[in-house]
C-alpha cells in the first residue's frame, strides 16, 4: 500500500556456499542487502577438516613430514618446512647450509606456481577466462621446474627433519635457468595484460578496500597486508634458511597503497619477479657440502624421541605468514601439533572489504586474499559444555546414519 511516503529498501539476505562456482574451496557466506550492496557480512568456514593435527600427534616426527606436505596442495613445501624448523630447534638439529638454499629455492618456485595460480582464479573470477588460461599456461613452466627437483608436481616429499631429501645436480641447473629466463621474458607480459586493462582496472581499483589501520587491527599477513601499506614479511623481519644472505625486502605497491584488489594484484605480480631474482641468487651462490644433519633415518629418530621442549617453526607463505607449534617430551609422538596456516589471519579482512560492495563484486574480492580454507580449517565439536573427539568408529557410524536419512 502506497501511503504517499518514499518506499525504503527492504533488507534482504543472500547465502553464498559453501559449495558455489566462484568459490574455489567450500567456505558459507551470508551477505545482508540493500538491494545490490552489501550491508553486513558472516561467514562460516569449517567445512573441510581432515584431523590432520590428530593423526599427526600418534606418529614420529619423520612421519609427520609426510602429513604436512599433504595440508595444502598448493603450499607442501611452506608446511613441510615450518614443522621441520619446529623440530629442529627443539632437537638442536643444525642444517647444513646447502640445505638451506635448496630450501629457499623451492620455497620461492611454490611462490611463484602459486600466486600465478592465484592470478588465474582472479581472471576466472572477473570473467576474463582468456587470462585465466594464459595464467596457468604460464604456470605450468614452473610446475615442470618443481617437477624436475622433486619428482613430484604435488606433494613434493622434498623436506626432510635436518636438511632436504634430494640434492641440485649439475644437469638439473641449466633447467631451473632456462625457467627463470622464461619468466623473466614473460612477466612484463603478464603485468602489462593485468594492471593495463580496462576492464580489470575498472573491477578492481577501489574495490574491495582495507585501509593499513585495519589491516593492522585484524592481523592481517603477506600479500593482503602489504598491498594495505604494512612493511611486513618474515623473511625480511625474522630471515630463516638463506634469507639472511639474500637481504629481501617486503614488496609494497610502488607510489603508495590503496589497499584494494587492484593493490592485491600488483604486489604478487612483483613477488614473482623477486622470486626470480632470490632464485638466481640461490643458484649462483649455491654452497657445497651435504644436504641432510643426519641421512641414517634410525639415528634421526632416535634423537628426535629424546628432544624435550617446545619451538614455533615460522615460513612466509604464499599467503603470508605459516606457522608450526610443536612440543616434544621424550616420547616417539608430539605431545602437542598446532597447525596455523595463513588464510587463519587473514579471513577476517573479509568483513571491511565486502562492506557497502555491489553483489557482483563479491567473488573477486573473497578471491583477492587467495584464502586456503584447507589449511585454514579446524575443529573442535561441543555438546552440553563438554569437548567430544570424533573417533573414526563415529565418523563412520555418522555417515551411515545420514546416508540412511537421505535414502
């Protein structure tokens, strides 16, 4: 009924998730609306717990290795190698330090595969599939160099407890040079492609803003930070395996941060290159010497069942700092694991950033944090005030119950 007053916009709400097309991983969104807008914003992750930290806390450290390539697909050696140098400082484990560069070169060749894996799923989000196939064509090169070092394009088992698993041959150099020389041929492509396009600028300039105060309030880390104005990047502030050598720097968006997507995407297009350049640097000054403290597995072991303490073991992910809590006390198994990937810190920057947004806009700044709810997720179940642990006997019965339900 028209009583003669203007009609107000009646407030509705919109559930995106957890499984949709522009979300990569499962991740449930509830948007509030004013017509296109977005006027508040609650989000659920939760949905892809694999109680990894359990069943690593009955096996060996050298087993655990193996778990933590597995917690992420994307970031194997970024887990791998944080949970490593928590054991390490606990054992007093010392890496030789050609282990140490073959660390960092794998490290920064995951950077690179990632974020252009990132760049990708932006361009997919934007609508801009060409891009998106022209990114991950682009990858693919640096996926054949992980290829090359590890045996394996996922899951590379190349980090070991005291060292790495496989050494740098001499036949295997002038590979790793003729991929880096390919990126560097093709990186002002890519930028040129990204940040000259009017249509990406459009979508992505002044979209999905976070101010350096909020993102220092909300703890956010790595690219999402940065393109806000934070100088921040543990290999730069807290330097590990053969940072210290390389004096690396935070990337900061050139001219000032806006810290919007657009931001976003310039400052991992920069990493890139500098990933390039660390490489390099790698490679040229490469030590001689071994590559593990112990390569008599029966002998690692043994000291690492004797280690008692607790250390954080701490890597600049893809997405920002990643962190490793373990304690030992005397025993084969980890008294405590505690597992904080990236995407944990920076999944509330969601909420400044969708604010007073148009509905379209959401899928490509939900992506602009490149969120990994996969090493993101855990759970703890309580009932009544009491904590219950899921064995796999209720697992199991719980889905047989569903599935009858639903038959």
């Amino acid at each position: 009924m028209n009583d003669g007053k203007a009609n107000k916009t009646v407030p509705y709400t919109v559930p995106i998730g957890p499984v949709h097309p522009a979300l990569k991983e499962p991740v449930m969104f509830t948007f509030g609306m004013e017509g296109e807008v977005v006027k508040t914003v609650d989000f659920a992750p939760g949905q892809t717990h694999r109680g990894v930290e359990w069943m690593g806390m009955r096996r060996n450290p050298v087993q655990i290795v193996h778990l933590t390539d597995r917690i992420c697909g994307i970031c194997g050696v970024v887990h791998s190698l944080s949970f490593a140098r928590a054991v390490e400082k606990i054992a007093g484990i010392e890496v030789p330090e050609r282990a140490d560069y073959i660390r960092t070169i794998l490290h920064e060749l995951e950077r690179i595969q990632s974020h252009l894996l990132w760049a990708g799923v932006a361009a997919h989000e934007l609508g801009f599939d060409s891009l998106f196939y022209l990114a991950w064509r682009v990858r693919e090169e640096s996926m054949d160099m992980i290829e090359n070092l590890t045996g394996n394009r996922v899951n590379y088992g190349i980090v070991q407890i005291g060292g790495v698993r496989r050494d740098i041959s001499d036949d295997q150099r002038p590979i790793l040079e003729k991929g880096l020389k390919y990126y560097e041929g093709l990186l002002d492509q890519m930028a040129t492609v990204f940040l000259e396009d009017s249509t990406i600028r459009m979508r992505c300039r002044d979209h999905g803003l976070l101010s350096e105060e909020q993102a220092r309030l909300l703890c956010t880390i790595g690219p999402t930070a940065r393109a806000s104005g934070l100088n921040m990047d543990v290999r730069q502030d807290y330097p590990y395996c053969a940072y210290g050598d390389l004096d690396v720097k935070a990337i900061l968006p050139p001219g000032g941060a806006h810290g919007d997507v657009y931001d976003r995407i310039i400052v991992r297009l920069l990493e890139v290159g500098q990933s390039i350049g660390i490489i390099h640097q790698c490679i040229d000054n490469l030590p001689a010497g071994e590559i593990l403290w112990e390569p008599k597995l029966a002998k690692l072991l043994a000291v690492c069942k004797k280690a008692n303490g607790e250390a954080i073991g701490r890597v600049e992910a893809p997405r920002g700092e990643c962190m490793h809590y373990v304690r030992m006390d005397g025993n084969e198994a980890p008294a405590t694991w505690k597992v904080k990937g990236s995407s944990y810190s920076n999944l509330m920057s969601w909420i400044p950033m969708l604010q007073g947004e148009q509905l379209a806009d959401v899928p490509i700044i939900v992506a602009s944090i490149d969120p990994c709810l996969s090493c993101t997720d855990r759970v703890t179940v309580v009932r009544d005030g009491r904590s219950d642990i899921l064995t796999k006997e209720d697992l199991t019965r719980l889905s047989r119950e569903k599935t009858r339900r639903l038959m």
